[in-house]
C-alpha cells in the first residue's frame, strides 16, 4: 500500500510549488477535530499509507515524515515502508516535534502551509505565532487534495435518526436550557458548536457518518432564541424533520456556516471552544469570541439515571455475547481456521445477535502473541495468522448499543504460557485491581490515580506508554473527554457519573502484549470530617483468565477482588445464558 503513495507524494509536491510552498502539515482528523473521520478527510491515510488515528504528517520539498505517538510505533514503522515518509515517534526524548523540525531543516523564509478547517483554532493560532516569530511564513488556505485527489470520496449524506428520551433520558429543551446557562455564566450570549459528539448529544441525533462513532456531520449555533443546524438536507428524512421541527430546531445547509459566522453582529459574544473550532471558522467569525472548554463536554460525561441504567443493561447483553464467543473460540481453536480476522468477524456476529445492538464502537483489536504487542493492531489478509495453543492472545473490542457504549480487552492463555508471561500478566492485573479498588477525595484528577495502576510494572522496571483510560460516550464515540486517566496532568476532575476505561497494559515487541480492561463509574463512596469521597464502580461483565496469573505475586486482598468480581459477572450472566454457557462460565468464574 505505502509504495502507492509515491505518486501521490510527487503530485502534492507539484502543488506545493506551484503554490510557493516550501512544507505542508497534514493532520489527521476533518474541520471538526474528529479522532475519527469520514474518508472524505482521510488525506493524511491517502498520502502516507498509515491509518492509525493519531499522527500528522508533513511534506517538504525534498523530505517528508509523519509523527504518531508510541501506540502506532510498531503499525507506523510496517505502513510507511516504502512511502517517502520517515517514522518520528513522539515523546521520546530525542525526537523534535514538528514544529522544532521545521524550524531547524527549513531556510529562512519559508512558507510553512496548512488546510485551516483541518486544525483546532487554539493550536494554528499558536503554530502561525511561532512560526512568523522565526521568520517564516504561515499560510492556512493551502487545498491541494481537492485537486490530487481524483477519486476522494464524497462526505456522506447518510440520514439520521432519532436517540429517543427512552435511552437518552433528557429532551432537547432541558439539555438546551442547561447549556444556556453555562454560556451565560461565561458572560456569552450564543454558543458556536463543530464537535460532532456534542451535537450529537445537544439534539439527541446520532448517524452513521463516521465507522463506529455515531455520529452526524454537521456544525450547530444555539443562543436564547435560535438552534440552528447547518447540516444537508437530504440527510434529514420527515420523521427527523418533524422531530426537530418541534423542538425548535432550523436547518441550513453544511457549507453555510462561514457566511452565517461572517454576518453575526460584531457585538454578539459567541461562546467557543477554541480546541475544538477549527482554525478558518474562527477566523471567519465577526462576533466577539468567548473562548473556553465547551459547556457541553462536562455535561455529556457525566452520565444521568437513564444513561446509567441503560450502560449496565448493555453491559449485560455484551458479557453475554462474549461468553458466547469464547466459549466458541475454545471449542474452535484446534481445528486450524482460527485466524485473526475470524476472531473479529466472529465476536461481531455474537454482538449482533444481541438487542438494540448497532454496531462496532472501533475495529476489532485481535492480536495473537507478537501482533498484541502492536498497541492499535488490526489484522489485514497479509498480517493474518492462525491461532494455536501457545502464548497470548489480545482482544479488544466494543460494541455500540441503542443504550450504552461497550469497551472491554482480555488477555487470554492459549497454552503453554512462560513464567514470565504470567508474572507480566499478573503486574498488569495487579494495577487494574488497584485502580480499580481506590478510593479518592473529591476534585480528584485522573493523573492523580494513574500511578495506581503502573506502580507494580514500575518496580519491576516496566512500563506502558499509552494513558491509563479515557472517557467513554453513552451510545457515542468510545473516546469521549474530558475526564482521562495518565500521567499527563488534566484539570478535569472525577465525577459521580462519568465512564472511564480502566486499561494498564505492557507490550514486549516482536514478543506478545497484554492489556486488561474494563469500564468503570466514578460513584459516590463517603463523606466524613475529612470531605466527600468516591471509588469506581465496575461496569464491565466477563471474567479475566485466571490461568494466566502468578498467584504467589497476588495478595489475599487482590484473590478477595477477583473473586468478588467473578462472582458478579457469573450472578448477572448467567440468567441470560443456556445450561451448557451457564457451566462454561462458571468454570472461568470459579474461585481461585
């Protein structure tokens, strides 16, 4: 694939120079700062060759690299072979970002491009600053793909529908009124949204516009008087028309929101998110920007009763899926046509079969021994391998729900594990069950808990470079802020309410890689002379391997911990299960 991309290379560089520009800067993501993206925007994919969800890529006259952080080390090394691109991996300690790169290869006076839309407002505000101050010059309207880019897909034009009150738990109005009063509390008058999640939610409207994230493109303004969507109209069929028409809603096209940004009165203070507007709608604007962390990022995280009640009920409907597909896989696996790919294909066939069930939330993660190493692996027909009872096999995978958002990894023994395989295994679970098992005073931040979950891998002079969890959506995107879990400081704080990954790993290259994950509630604990207190309340329903533990490492509370929670996710499985998967999962549940 990568080699394709040489043509390519060649062309953006013909309109480089025609355009007089020396480097362009190609991110990864649309003019809504999506992790992930319609193919319509996917230049960044269509250049190198590489097709992980984070990385920028810039081209020089005469050099080209793309830089991703260590996630897609292993992924970006094998798809850039051959491309014109040089692998630059980010936070190691000598590799130059981006911009010190530029400032260091390139002569004095030159012009530095990039596509404005495709940036946040906050970050190509900041890079057009360094940049001049250096001397250079900074272009934000260089479009090249639309001209070398002969078949680039259309943006789609899929219809929406309705997440109706039963699941979201709260109308347009409500949600409406309490994000006015966040605007107004900033001294703003209107709100300028272009985050697909947080429209999404805002109007209770989800689609099918971007693969496993459901939702619609589509920018929206919403002030004491008017919600506006600027979305195509055919996308919208007479239920939803009707819908939003009775909720106060108006619709114009997508392209319309630069002329109706341009002609707001000069005087009006409109609310952004300058990390989340893209740098050319920003710029357009003639209001007066207020700019600070979307209101709707705080209220979307922190999940209400119906939401929750919902989450949980999925949560069952997943484990049960899953018992059903490992149970499969055990009897399967000895045949010979176990690959990689089945593994996907079949986990999604379980999950289909389930209620209210749409879709993937991301592609299926399986990697088998050296592949689980490979943080973000999907297998293609030429990385594909046969499983065989011997060593570690990864899954991570997660499944969209009318009513709740499912992320789950196992890390399971195929056979004939080493003692260091199970001692590497059980550091790792150790850290899950510590997050897992915290308590924490309120205004806790994630950072703050993180080393919780690496402090075991740290004594043994190991470590994981991915965070520790991320937020997650309800029926949304599967990465949702803006509460995480790492060790990059983050002001947000845990909340009673919010959904968060749980996901300490370690990965030996070339060797094997284990990650173990579940979902967890930030929930209320105690309140005492020393504050308000809160823990985690475990989500996720399926058993972790006990065959691949090291018990002498584990302490008596650790085994209590496991037990406890194995017992849970046999008590709430096994209602749902027949008497063969009721044994099945009473084996894996069993006491140790």
């Amino acid at each position: 694939m990568s080699k394709s991309t040489l043509p390519r290379l060649n062309a953006l560089r013909e309109e480089m120079g025609k355009a007089g520009i020396t480097a362009f800067i190609i991110p990864g993501t649309d003019p809504h700062q999506s992790e992930y993206y319609a193919t319509h925007w996917a230049a960044r994919t269509w250049i190198t060759g590489f097709n992980g969800s984070a990385g920028t890529a810039v081209v020089t006259t005469n050099q080209a690299g793309l830089w991703t952080d260590s996630r897609y080390f292993l992924q970006a090394a094998q798809q850039l072979e051959g491309s014109g691109f040089d692998l630059f991996k980010e936070g190691l300690p000598d590799t130059p970002t981006i911009e010190q790169w530029l400032l260091t290869t390139l002569p004095q006076g030159a012009t530095i491009a990039i596509d404005g839309t495709l940036f946040g407002a906050t970050k190509a505000a900041a890079m057009k600053q360094n940049f001049e101050r250096h001397g250079f010059r900074f272009v934000s309207d260089f479009t090249p793909f639309d001209t070398i880019w002969n078949e680039r897909p259309s943006i789609p034009k899929n219809k929406i529908f309705i997440h109706e009150e039963k699941y979201s738990g709260e109308s347009i109005t409500a949600k409406m009124g309490r994000i006015m009063e966040q605007v107004h509390r900033e001294d703003a008058e209107a709100l300028l949204l272009a985050a697909l999640d947080e429209i999404a939610w805002a109007f209770n409207i989800r689609g099918t516009d971007v693969e496993c994230n459901p939702v619609v493109i589509c920018y929206a303004y919403i002030d004491d008087s008017r919600r506006i969507l600027f979305i195509d109209n055919d996308k919208i069929d007479e239920t939803a028309h009707r819908y939003l028409q009775q909720n106060g809603v108006e619709i114009l096209p997508y392209g319309n929101i630069f002329d109706f940004v341009e002609a707001l009165p000069a005087d009006k203070r409109v609310f952004v998110d300058s990390n989340k507007i893209n740098y050319t709608l920003l710029n357009k604007m003639s209001a007066v920007p207020v700019t600070g962390q979307s209101p709707i990022a705080l209220l979307k995280s922190v999940k209400n009763e119906t939401q929750l009640a919902g989450t949980r009920e999925a949560m069952i409907r997943d484990g049960v899926a899953l018992v059903r597909f490992f149970r499969w896989l055990d009897q399967n696996i000895d045949s010979g046509q176990v690959t990689e790919i089945t593994v996907a294909e079949k986990l999604r066939e379980f999950r289909s079969q389930q209620s209210l069930y749409v879709g993937e939330s991301f592609a299926t993660i399986a990697g088998f021994n050296a592949h689980g190493a490979i943080v973000h692996y999907s297998a293609t027909p030429e990385s594909n391998v046969t499983l065989t009872r011997d060593g570690f096999l990864l899954i991570d995978s997660g499944a969209q729900y009318l009513d709740g958002t499912t992320d789950i990894t196992r890390t399971v023994s195929l056979g004939n594990l080493t003692p260091r395989q199970k001692r590497d295994f059980t550091l790792v679970m150790k850290g899950h069950i510590a997050l897992a098992t915290c308590h924490y005073p309120q205004g806790t931040r994630g950072a703050q808990l993180d080393a919780l979950a690496r402090h075991f891998l740290w004594d043994d002079h190991l470590n994981y470079l991915h965070g520790t969890g991320h937020g997650v959506g309800h029926f949304l995107n599967v990465h949702e802020g803006p509460q995480n879990i790492r060790l990059e400081e983050n002001p947000t704080p845990l909340m009673p309410g919010m959904i968060t990954s749980n996901e300490p790993g370690l990965y030996r290259t070339g060797e094997y890689g284990i990650r173990c994950e579940n979902l967890v509630l930030t929930v209320d604990d105690e309140q005492n002379e020393f504050g308000t207190f809160y823990r985690f309340e475990t989500l996720t329903l399926f058993p972790f391997d006990t065959e691949a533990l090291d018990l002498s490492i584990m302490s008596e509370k650790e085994i209590e911990w496991l037990n406890s929670y194995h017992e849970m996710v046999y008590d709430r499985l096994s209602p749902m299960l027949n008497a063969d998967e009721q044994q099945w999962l009473r084996h894996k549940t069993s006491a140790i």
